[in-house]
C-alpha cells in the first residue's frame, strides 16, 4: 500500500499534471483509465471528487463504490482507498486539499464538522443536475482561481469557495436522506428493531451494551451515515437513540422490582452500575432507586 504524504506525487501516479499549489489541487477533465493495474493508498489530504464512472471500482473503507451515475466523494486524510481499474467518462473533477492550506483559516476546524468525510464510497452524493451545476460553478471559479497569478487573496478566495461547495454538499445530502427515506422507509424504526433483537436475542450477554457501529453494520451503512440519517428522521443520533432505549428498558425493570440496580445494569449490557446510573440520572433527572421508589410507592 502506497502512501502520498504530498499531493505532487499523486497527481503524477494518476496521471494528472503538478498542481499550482503545493498543498492544493484541482483538475478538471476526462481520465478514461486511472491506472490499469489496483492502485492502494492513504494519503495526507482531503480528496473531493466526482466522476461518472464507466467501469472500474473504489473502495474506501469497508464498502464498493458503484458507478450507475455521476457522484461525489469525499476522502478524508489518513483512510484507505482503492482503485481498481477505473474509467470514467467526461465532466470530472479532482481537488486535493492538504490540511496545511487550512491552517489559520476557519475552514480549518469546520471540515472536521462534515460527517460526509466519514461516509462509505456507497453512501455518495448523488447530485440532481440542478445541484450538479451549482458544485460545477464553484469548482470552475476555484480552478480559475489557481490558475491565475498568486496574490495576498488567492488562498483566501479559494477557501472561500471551498467552504461553499462544502455547505452545498451538506445541503445536497440533506435532501438525499429525504429521498432515501421515500424509496427504503424509515431507518429509525428498523433501528428501533434491531436493539428490541440485541436484548431479545441474548446478543447483549456476548457482546455487551450495543455500539453505533454495530447497528451500522447490520444496516449495512457507516456508523456516521446512520446517525446522520437518523438525526434527520427523528432528531437524534444513533447513540441518543441508544440511551433512549436503554433508559426504557431500564424503567421497565425498575417498575417489575425483581432486580437491584447492579443486576439491573449487568442485564443491559454496563459493565459498572455507576456507569448506569450517571447515565439514567443524566436522562431522567433522578437517580435510578428514587426513580424506583416513586413509582412502587
């Protein structure tokens, strides 16, 4: 596996010319073979893409990128990418952006803020062809931008686009959660399901309490993905939705009184019945055995 600790070096191994920019790039254009051997790499900066892909896979992280049609995706430093013969067709862009270039820069700190870095290949963004030229005019004017002379505001125009072709993104993807909840239905309430499995199914005895990224696996998402979707069905992330019903399990057995608070996290999945307790009286506002007491008295 490769590592580009520059973004001169992996421009050249794809075949793209050396940016203007040590720490940024942008190219605009149609690669009709990336590589034809599997290139595997991790790299020091954000990669932003998109391309309408002929043949040819990426993976990043666990999941295959498809190419049905034209998307977007976003590689954050340091992850694990895969390409594997890759075609696309005309009307790309690549921009690399090393984190160097956001020092001092608020963008610097709001990137970290955008959970689609986090996503799998398979959770692209799809772009309708209205935000397809929104993304396309900003690109052009930041390409525009590199290629002219270097003065006091260049770094600063180009960041300035970039942060709004991030905002847009995070726009687009709204929009798609909405739509993915009109073709596949609610994820919230498989997820809801699903912990009623991992309690009624015994899971908890081997596994413990249940993680985000458990139920993102077996929703086959990226546990950010998931509590991103989430967040836009019901308000909350995946790990509130956790709490949430761990604190109604909880209630439930407080009522019945057959268990003592100790036995009663154990059974949920705590490892330490303080832990359980923080986390009730953070939720509910009382400790667990006032909780008790004011519904058995």
């Amino acid at each position: 596996m490769k590592h580009y600790s520059n973004i001169s070096s992996f421009n050249r191994d794809i075949g793209e010319t050396a940016p203007e920019h040590p720490l940024f790039s942008i190219n605009i254009g149609h690669r009709n073979d990336i590589s034809d051997d599997d290139i595997v790499f991790t790299a020091d900066f954000y990669i932003i893409s998109f391309r309408k892909f002929v043949s040819g896979s990426i993976t990043y992280g666990r999941k295959e990128f498809d190419h049905q049609r034209g998307k977007m995706i976003f590689f954050k430093p340091h992850q694990m990418v895969t390409f594997k013969n890759v075609k696309s067709e005309d009307d790309c862009f690549l921009i690399c952006v090393h984190p160097d270039f956001l020092s001092g820069n608020a963008l610097q700190k709001e990137i970290k803020n955008y959970g689609f870095f986090d996503y799998e290949t398979n959770e692209s963004l799809y772009l309708s062809p209205a935000e397809e030229d929104t993304i396309w005019n900003l690109v052009r004017i930041m390409k525009k931008e590199a290629n002219s002379n270097t003065d006091a505001f260049s770094r600063l125009i180009m960041l300035s686009h970039l942060g709004t072709l991030l905002t847009y993104s995070q726009r687009f993807y709204k929009r798609q959660f909405i739509n993915r909840i009109e073709i596949t239905g609610a994820v919230a309430g498989r997820f809801q399901q699903l912990l009623a499995e991992y309690y009624s199914n015994q899971v908890v005895v081997k596994a413990g309490l249940p993680t985000v990224s458990y139920m993102a696996n077996q929703l086959n998402v990226s546990p950010r993905y998931l509590s991103d979707l989430l967040k836009q069905e019901t308000g909350k992330t995946a790990i509130e939705l956790i709490h949430l019903h761990l604190i109604d399990e909880a209630k439930n057995l407080l009522i019945e009184g057959k268990m003592n608070i100790s036995e009663i996290s154990f059974s949920l999945g705590f490892e330490n019945a303080n832990y359980f307790a923080r986390l009730f009286k953070k939720e509910v506002g009382i400790p667990p055995n006032a909780y008790k007491n004011s519904k058995l008295n």
